[in-house]
C-alpha cells in the first residue's frame, strides 16, 4: 500500500523539501511543496508509521533523518530508491494483464508493460551504476580500463535510457559510444538524455535488436537485460560477431545462486517477484527461454559460451549484481 505513497512523495517533491527544510508541520511541508494539507498529513502518518520519516511528538513535526534522505531524496546516493517504488507501482497498474498471460502462457514485451516502468528503471539502476561502473566494474576487467582511455568503439546493448552510456562516455572522452535498444521510446529519452548531458557528439543511440545491431567493436556491454531477452543465445552469437578477436564483452546480470534454495532470502524475494511481472513475461513475448532475473551465473555462462565465447568469468559483484566478463 505504501508503495504508491512513496511515487507520489517522489513526484510532489514532499522528500527533497523535507529533507532541505528540516523538521515541518504537515502545514509547512503542505505550504512548500503547493499541497493540501490533510492529504500531506495522512501521508506523513503512513511514512512515519514505516520509518520512511521520523515524527517528532513533542511538536509534533516530521524530519527526515541522514539514512532516510539518502534514500528518499538524493538523487546522486547510491541507495536512492523511490526509482523502484515506481516499477512497484507500474507491476501492480499491469496486474490483470499478467493474471491473463498465467492463464494463457502469453508474454508481454517490454514496450508493453505501463510507462512507469521504464522511469523508475532508468531511475533505480541508475545511482547503482553511478556508484559502482566506473570505479570498480570496469576497473575489473582485464585490460578494458586502459584501452577505454586510449580511445576504442564501445556498444551498450540494451541501453534503454541510456544511464550506462553516457556514464561512460563522460569516464573515458577518447572512447566512442553507441547504446542500442530495440525499444524505440527509450531510444527518443536516451537521445534526450545525451543533449542534456551535453554529449550528443559523443554518444549515439539507435533503434536495433541486440541479435541484429551493426558494427564492429573492442568492448561491448549488457546491463541487467541478456535475461529479458526472447533470444539470448542469438544476442550472444550476434555480439561475438560484433567483437573483435581482442575485445571483451562485459554483462552485468541480477547477483543469483544457480538453483532455487541459494535464493531464498531478501534479494531472492525482490527479483523473483520483478521476474514473475516483467523479466519473463518480456522473453516469452517473443517466444524466448525465460531465464529470469534469477537465472544465476551457470546459465548464463552456458549462454555466452554456446554463442562462441571461450573465456568467462565473475569479475566483480554487489549485493545486487554481478559483473561477468566474457573474452573471444
């Protein structure tokens, strides 16, 4: 139930205000933010009520303390996360559309699901790859961290807005970047994004499939998608023949143990859920295998390396994913 009111905190700004303005009435925060004020105190109430702010009786006011505006209100934290409330909220809006595909087998493809979904995506897997891509990804790969300095081509398969793109073209300005994604909308934001950032001349984006994009490059990347995809081993096939003989194909993927007792925990628990409602409905609208978000590095090892890759290996992970790297 709190999971909408967290959207809507999100978008009427009541976080970052909270978080600027110190401890406010419900009339204050209500004032500031051009709310009505029993909206903004029920709303309060919930929040306080999950720890999500801190109510102070004596006055009767609501703060956010250092933990919860690093989660709530800064958008550079690493841990900020309304970005997944708002794919929680976009599951629930494409509910009855996955009741039906239970009881038919159908898929729903990506630029199906509810719009919010592809925000609060761009938005959750963002500060995380903010954080952790060019400080410790790519410094993990054997060799990859130099050449993108030198200056090599670099496709990002699978780009949707584009986060994972720009974040490396404004690492490593010698290097030139092409995000593909077969969603064309995402592709319009992604463009959008790069002008934003001031790196329209630098970065590309086009409309291609991952088992189609063209080209020829030393370093290809994949985040958090070869497990959506209807054709995974065609992806793989496709991207060693993108590769050149020295290149490196980096695929980051939902950290999971290979079988189903390894994954009953906390973590397990989110990313089975977001399979149920997105990740396998995506693969099965194109008649594809259904990983799922928790395939686990077995199955993906045994996809990269039917699609001509010789050398696989973990080479870095977080509580949340783990970084693979595949070689010719």
């Amino acid at each position: 139930m709190s999971a909408s009111l967290v959207v809507i905190g999100d978008k009427l700004g009541l976080y970052k205000t909270l978080s600027v303005g110190g401890a406010m009435t419900p009339s204050e925060l209500a004032g500031a933010t051009g709310t009505h004020e029993r909206y903004v105190r029920e709303w309060l109430n919930n929040q306080a009520a999950g720890g999500y702010v801190t109510y102070n009786p004596k006055d009767r006011t609501f703060c956010l303390t250092p933990e919860q505006a690093a989660l709530l209100a800064d958008e550079t934290s690493a841990y900020f996360m309304p970005g997944a409330f708002e794919i929680i909220a976009s599951t629930a809006r494409d509910e009855p559309r996955i009741e039906q595909r239970f009881r038919t087998g159908g898929g729903l493809a990506w630029g199906e699901h509810d719009p919010g979904l592809f925000s609060g995506t761009e938005r959750f897997f963002g500060p995380n790859y903010a954080a952790h891509l060019v400080s410790n990804w790519i410094p993990s790969l054997d060799g990859v961290e130099k050449r993108l300095g030198e200056g090599i081509d670099v496709a990002d398969v699978g780009c949707g807005h584009g986060v994972s793109t720009i974040l490396m073209a404004q690492a490593y300005p010698n290097s030139r970047f092409t995000g593909y994604d077969y969603h064309e909308p995402s592709i319009r934001v992604a463009r959008a994004r790069a002008r934003s950032a001031g790196m329209e001349s630098r970065v590309r984006f086009e409309v291609a499939k991952a088992e189609e994009y063209p080209g020829t490059y030393d370093f290809v990347t994949s985040f958090d998608c070869l497990h959506d995809m209807s054709d995974p081993l065609g992806a793989a096939r496709h991207t060693r023949e993108s590769l050149k003989d020295d290149g490196t194909w980096m695929i980051v993927e939902p950290r999971a143990g290979d079988n189903v007792a390894e994954n009953l925990n906390p973590v397990g628990r989110v990313y089975y859920a977001a399979s149920t409602m997105i990740c396998v409905p995506c693969s099965l609208a194109g008649k594809g295998p259904a990983l799922g978000a928790q395939a686990g590095e077995s199955r993906i090892r045994d996809v990269v390396t039917r699609g001509g890759f010789q050398s696989f290996r973990r080479a870095a992970e977080t509580p949340f994913n783990m970084v693979l790297e595949a070689r010719p």
